[in-house]
C-alpha cells in the first residue's frame, strides 16, 4: 500500500517564491507541489496538503501549537505520517510543544523548513522538503513507522524535536542538537539510528493536550543584574514559573538577596526551572557552591534541557492543573518525551 503523508503549510522561507515579473517574493500554493515538483512522484508517496498561514514565525503563538495538535489528531488515521512546514526562528519552539501535547504518537511528525525560498534556484527548502516527506513515510519491515516521534528535519539531519536549537542565522545547517545525537543522518541514503528514536508503547489511542499556560518568564542571567529588576519579574501578578538560564553547570550569584528572592517565589509555589545558558552540557548544581544555593532553595534542575524545550514542557504540565506542588516539581523533573537526559 502506498504511504500517505499530509503536508501542513503554516508559513516560513520555505513557502515563499520569486514573482517573475517584479522579482518580489510571494506565499507558493502547495496544493500545486506536483506540478511545481514533478519529481515528488518519484517517492512514491501519496501527499495532501493544508495550509493554515503564512504565518511568520516570529508572530506564532500557543493558540497555533492548539491548532497543529487539533489537526493532527483529526487527521490521524488517515495518514502514515505528518510534516509541518513551519518558520525557523521558533520553530524549535513549536516542535517542542507538540512533541509534549501529543500523547501516545505512533507516527512521525516531522518539522522543516528553510533558510533560502524554495523558489530561489540554491534554495535549500527543495531538499528538506523531499527528505522530510520521506522519513514522514518511512516503514520498516514490519510496516512500523522509521522515527515514530516528532522530529525537525533540517540539513541532513533529523533531530528529536524537543532537543533542537536554531543557531545560526545565515548558515543551511541552522540547527542543532548538542545534547543528544541525530535520530537519522542523510548521505547517499537515509541511516537511522534506531537506537536513539523513542518506540510506542501499545498505550492506547493518539491523545492531545491543549491547555498550556503561558503564564511564564525566561530569565537569563547576567553579571549586574540587579535586586530590583528580578524581584520585579519574580513578584509579577499571575507568574506561574520561571525558567532560569544559568551559567555554565547551573550557576549563579550566591548574593543573599537572590537565594531569598528565589526562596519567596518558590514558596508561593511559583516553579523554578534551572537551564544552562550552554549550548552544550548539563545542569547539576551540586557541583559548585553557586548552585548547591539554588538547590537548597528548592529550584529545579532541567539537566541537559534546551530553553524552548523546558518553556513549552512547563506549559504543557501546568496546564494539567495538579493538586500538589510536589507532584508538579516531581514531573518537571521527570524526562517525558526524551527530553533531558537521565
């Protein structure tokens, strides 16, 4: 049987092309992808097309992420796999928030997109696009999915989606994956390591959770801020959590006003989320004494966790509503999509 992909258009370079007559770009029509593409016949895969853009990336919001998880459990039984053409700057964003709202995912949902305009002649978005097709209708041998999880495809490499960064403006291989290896690396063919993808469980049916509350701040430290700048974040009316980007394995100032500013916060049952600023290593802040501070002072350790995937991560689990802060601490710590490391 033919595999079947549908492919959702929500904005980005990729969907853009060069008018002819007066060189600006323009949003392609990819419900016309086989005549644009003729040579897309050649994977043998049958595709559809949605669009719900063009979006810029910079102006997505949770309420897109909502729509994407609605669609894709609407269309769920229909086809083999998804792929969801999406802006690069926050790309990692939205792949790390459904990669948490869609429960029980069997099937591939993969994200790409591009830095140059699929109708520009050097673009990069033809080749992302063919791949990412592909490895949406990926089967083995025994008709299961290849990378039965939500991935971000870009430049030969397929990440898990929750462990994607963008870092590079300008550059085609604009993402990257520090912390965790390549769910597939294209060459002349498509190697997957297996080893690495997350395999279903028999746990039930596909299943989506759409409250998340964005309620949140991302705090990067730096050297000088100030008492009264972070008290004023931190004693923001209707703050639900904070997401802490620390130096180095988690550090940060030992000062007296800080560890009982994070203290007073926490106690108002305000989680805090410790990440490292760092493309590359992990939290532990029992290492040096300006992090043991923090621990004591009840913040959590997001381990090896990149920022999107710790923002969208607390707003999935606090949209749960749990009764306890403990329970909520207990899964904040917890790797629930292959997220952290543990």
């Amino acid at each position: 049987m033919t595999p079947s992909v549908l492919l959702i258009y929500t904005g980005g370079t990729i969907g853009m092309k060069t008018d002819p007559a007066t060189g600006a770009l323009f949003p392609f029509d990819f419900k016309n992808i086989y005549e644009e593409f003729p040579y897309i016949h050649k994977l043998n895969v049958e595709i559809e097309t949605i669009r719900l853009g063009p979006i810029d990336s910079a102006n997505v919001t949770p309420e897109l992420w909502v729509r994407l998880a609605e669609l894709i459990r609407d269309e769920y039984d229909r086809y083999d796999g998804f792929v969801i053409l999406h802006g690069t700057d926050t790309m990692s964003y939205t792949a790390s928030a459904l990669s948490f709202m869609l429960e029980n995912l069997a099937k591939p949902v993969v994200f790409t997109g591009s830095q140059l305009p699929i109708g520009v002649l050097r673009t990069d978005g033809r080749a992302n696009l063919i791949t990412a097709i592909e490895i949406a209708a990926a089967r083995d041998s025994l008709g299961n999915a290849m990378a039965p999880e939500v991935g971000l495809y870009f430049h030969n490499r397929l990440y898990r989606a929750n462990r994607s960064s963008k870092y590079s403006a300008e550059g085609l291989d604009a993402f990257r994956s520090d912390t965790y290896p390549p769910l597939a690396e294209v060459g002349v063919s498509i190697h997957y390591n297996t080893q690495y993808i997350l395999c279903p469980s028999d746990r039930g049916p596909l299943r989506i959770r759409t409250k998340l509350v964005n309620n949140i701040m991302v705090v990067r430290m730096f050297p000088g801020l100030s008492e009264e700048i972070f008290r004023s974040i931190t004693g923001l009316k209707g703050l639900r959590g904070i997401v802490l980007e620390t130096y180095g394995a988690g550090n940060a100032p030992t000062s007296l006003w800080f560890l009982k500013a994070l203290r007073e916060t926490i106690a108002r049952g305000v989680p805090v989320v410790n990440v490292t600023q760092c493309d590359n290593g992990s939290v532990a802040m029992e290492r040096y004494e300006t992090g043991l501070g923090m621990l004591q002072a009840g913040v959590i350790s997001g381990r090896d966790s990149t920022t999107e995937a710790a923002v969208t991560k607390m707003m999935y689990l606090l949209g749960f509503g749990f009764s306890s802060r403990a329970e909520l601490n207990k899964q904040l710590k917890l790797s629930i999509r292959g997220e952290i490391t543990v």
